[in-house]
C-alpha cells in the first residue's frame, strides 16, 4: 500500500518534483512498480481481505464454541430449575391432597 500510494503521489507531481521522493525513498526501481502496480496492489488488496476473512471465521467460530459449551451449561442449570419448581408444586399438590 506504501508503494502504491508513493506511485500514485509521483505520477501526479510534475518531473521536476519527482526527484525529490526518489531522494526520500532511496533506490527503488520505479518502472518496475509502475509496470506491476495493478497487479502488485490487487494481490495486496485480495490477500488482505483474506486474511481478514480468515481472522473474522475464526473469531466468529471460537465465539460460538465458547457460548455453545456456556449454553449447554445454562440449559443444564434450566432443567434443574424446573425440575426442582415442579417437585416443590407435586410436594403442595401432595399436601393438599392429604389434606
């Protein structure tokens, strides 16, 4: 992206101007940039999103695989919930039957 950016901000400059980033950036072989320079920034572009991509799906899966271990806890905890609700209501039920 460092490249293309310096690419785009000499070929904009007049030639009297672009000396003065060749000066800044040392000796780098600017034909050879221009000549690649779509092909050099879409492959950086694509990798980039890729690797973004990537980063994203592994975060989304390691998110639901933590929650799918702290649901499965939860429901647990549900169930005893309810089971213990319903054997205090079979327990009143049970003593105003005897009643």
């Amino acid at each position: 992206y460092f490249f293309s950016a310096v690419l785009l901000v000499r070929a904009s400059l007049p030639w009297r101007y672009r000396g003065g980033i060749e000066a800044a950036v040392g000796s780098v072989e600017f034909s050879f940039y221009h000549h690649w320079f779509d092909s050099i920034f879409l492959f950086s572009a694509l990798l980039t999103a890729g690797i973004v991509g990537l980063q994203m799906t592994l975060a989304s899966h390691r998110r639901r695989s933590r929650s799918g271990s702290d649901v499965a806890g939860s429901v647990s905890s549900q169930r005893q919930r309810h089971a213990a609700i319903a054997a205090r209501e079979r327990a009143k039920r049970a003593v105003v039957a005897s009643h």
